[in-house]
C-alpha cells in the first residue's frame, strides 16, 4: 500500500510534533507524521527524576494527544528512504509518497555498544537517566549507596543533553553531602571531552563545581566493557588506547550513541560521518543533495549540542525554508547553532548554559549566567516543562 502526502515528517519526538505543527500553521495542509511509538516523552525532566527531585509519569503523555489535529499520524516505524522516487518505507511493508520530506527520526542509543551493559543495566546498581524505566532506579541506587565508588560515564561521540552524563553526578553527590557521607564516596566522571565543557566560562564554573565534592574527573577517556556481577568497568584513554580497570559500587551510564542505523545505510546519511548522521546544511536544515528533503533535531549532523533548545530555534528555520523552497524561492531564515543546556550542579543550583555554533554565549536573560543561580534551577525544573507542553509542541514558541 503508497498513502500520498505534501509533507511528510519522519518521526513524532520534539522535533517531529513542533515541526508539524509549525507547518500546520504555515498553511500547509496534507501532513503526515511517521511515528510507531504510543507516548510521547518529556526526557529532559529525567535527570531530575534520577536525582530524587521529579517523578517519573508526568514526562509521558499519550502520543495521541500531541499529534496536532488535521494532521495524519502514521503508526509505524520508518526503515528507509527513496530519495528519487520520494518514498519512505515503512517496517509493515507499506511505503508512504511525499513531495516534501522533513527527517526527524531523533538519536539512537546504542545499549549493545559496550561489552556487558545490556547484562547488568537495572541491577547491579547500574542504571541509566536515559531510559524511561532506569531513571528512577538511578535514584534508588544513588539513596541505596552510602560508601564506595560511583561512576558516571559519558561515550565518546555526539549525545544527546550531552551536559547529562555531568548532572546526574552532581545531583548524587549534592544528595550524598546533604545525608553526611559524601566523605565516604570515592566519585570518577569519566569524559570523553579534554575539559568540563566547550565554552571557557561554562567550563570554569563546572570545574569549581567537580572539586567542591571532590569529584575525580578521567578526560579523555570512555568506558569501553563493563562486568556488573564482578561490578569492575574497563575505561580506555581515547589518544593512546591504554587501558585501566576500576571498581564501581554504583554507576549511572550513558549509552553510546548514533544515527539511526536506517540513516546509516541511506542515501540521506553524511559520508563523512562516523556516527551516520543526516547531512543537511547546517544553516538552513536543507539537505545538500536533495532539495526537497529538510532535517532537524538529534539525527543530523548540525554541530550543534542535540537539545530540546535547539529543536525550538530549528524549526522555525526550517519551516520558513521549507515553505521558501516550494515557492522555487531561496532559503529566507539561518539557524546560528543556538543550544541551551541547563547545567544542574545540585538541588536548586543550575549554570543556564546558552551558545551558538562558534561557542559564543546567547543568553536569553540579562544575569550572568556562568554562575550556578537558583532561578534557573527554577526555570529548568518547573518553566521549561510548561514551555515545552503548552507552547512549543503547538508551534507557538
């Protein structure tokens, strides 16, 4: 079966339904989502759930209830792209027509990335802010642990919320100090980065943070097996490859991850890119071979931070570009590279981190926002939810 659509986007996560629904507003009638998933999820309040200071239900909501009304919700998950018969196939074997295409199709996480992860995620107080159903054993495993060593982990490579792998181990050590045994911690951060971060300013305030609990940070480096029974992790020195053991009593890992592997093996994925990621241009979200397919969010190969921020500065972008383009006109609007990633550094302390492609700071309010305020721990907990659920899935802002 081939169902015809004028645009059809490929995904229903952040990117997707604010796309769509910007679209929609645009003028543009004959929309379809591609989407297999029955909920649509909130995953940056997950941090928040991992350290004790959210709970887990309200970051779901039925998908049903996201999809932007006259617009077609597929239920299926794409499987590839026929970017000269514009087709997009589907995994229960139909194919869907589309004149227009927008690929939204988020990140992969990639569990199976590391030897021995898929065996011990869940137990061995190995959990994981990047699931649904780990977060809140991240928090029962950081209240379960009194003495010993944690370990956060972030992969070598593009993540998405890549201030995560950070603020999870902030959260426990915050929680750790506050329950007086934080002198009993042994703590490792293990980044694949050569500083805390890339802005300068932002990386200052982190490192001051990291020594305040007394954090051990292994730069460079990635963790590259893990036995959970034995509850030992292999860490590998990204420049040279040389390789070292450690204990863990608990860990919070973030899973390595990529393009989907659909993307990989398509004609849409960067050539250059070892992660697979869609090639667009990274200003106006345009693919540079075909013109007539348009990309945004965690799948392309922007090298910007994958944010739920950025998707809020992408879209409009590439719904102005779009509707250009199907005017035979050139591309009206430019997207800078802008990314926000709220740094939490403990319960009501977070560094607003805001900056563009050249790593220049864009701060939306006129503080200093390279030092950790409490304001802005309120804004990420309570403002931006409201943000997203009311105002940028409807395409508003």
């Amino acid at each position: 079966m081939t169902a015809t659509h004028d645009v059809v986007i490929i995904g229903g996560g952040a990117a997707g339904i604010t796309t769509a629904a910007r679209l929609k507003r645009a003028g543009i009638t004959n929309i379809a989502v591609i989407e297999p998933s029955e909920t649509h999820y909130y995953q940056p309040m997950w941090t928040l759930v991992g350290g004790g200071e959210a709970s887990i239900a309200p970051t779901a909501r039925p998908q049903s209830s996201v999809i932007p009304k006259g617009v077609t919700w597929i239920k299926a998950a794409a499987t590839g792209v026929d970017p000269e018969a514009n087709t997009v196939s589907l995994d229960n074997g139909d194919e869907v027509h589309y004149s227009w295409l927008v690929v939204a199709a988020g990140i992969q996480l990639n569990w199976d990335g590391v030897p021995g992860l898929v065996d011990t995620l869940g137990r061995n107080r190995v959990s994981s802010n990047y699931s649904y159903d780990l977060a809140p054993q991240t928090w029962e495993a950081i209240k379960s642990t009194t003495s010993g060593t944690a370990v956060f982990t972030q992969p070598n490579g593009p993540i998405k919320c890549a201030g995560a792998p950070q603020k999870i181990a902030y959260l426990a050590a915050d929680h750790w100090q506050r329950t007086g045994v934080l002198k009993d911690m042994d703590i490792h951060l293990i980044l694949p980065t050569p500083g805390m971060f890339g802005v300068p300013e932002f990386a200052a305030g982190l490192t001051k943070v990291a020594e305040r609990y007394g954090i051990n940070v292994h730069f460079e480096s990635h963790m590259t097996a893990v036995d959970g029974d034995a509850h030992t992790l292999q860490i590998t020195k990204i420049p040279t490859g040389e390789v070292e053991s450690m204990h863990f009593d608990m860990m919070h890992v973030t899973p390595p991850q990529s393009a989907p592997d659909w993307i990989k093996a398509s004609p849409l994925a960067d050539p250059n890119s070892p992660f697979g990621y869609m090639e667009v241009d990274k200003f106006t979200l345009q693919h540079t071979r075909f013109p007539n397919i348009f990309g945004l969010g965690d799948c392309t190969n922007t090298p910007n931070s994958k944010t739920a921020a950025a998707v809020r500065k992408q879209s409009p972008v590439l719904v102005a570009n779009l509707v250009a383009a199907r005017k035979a006109q050139a591309a009206t609007k430019s997207y800078n590279g802008y990314a926000s990633c709220p740094l939490i550094t403990a319960k009501g302390k977070c560094i607003m981190a805001e900056f563009d492609y050249d790593l220049n700071r864009t701060p939306t309010f006129p503080m200093d926002m390279t030092k950790e305020r409490w304001d802005m721990y309120q804004v990420k907990k309570n403002g931006l939810p409201i943000l997203y659920w009311n105002f940028m899935l409807k395409g508003v802002a």
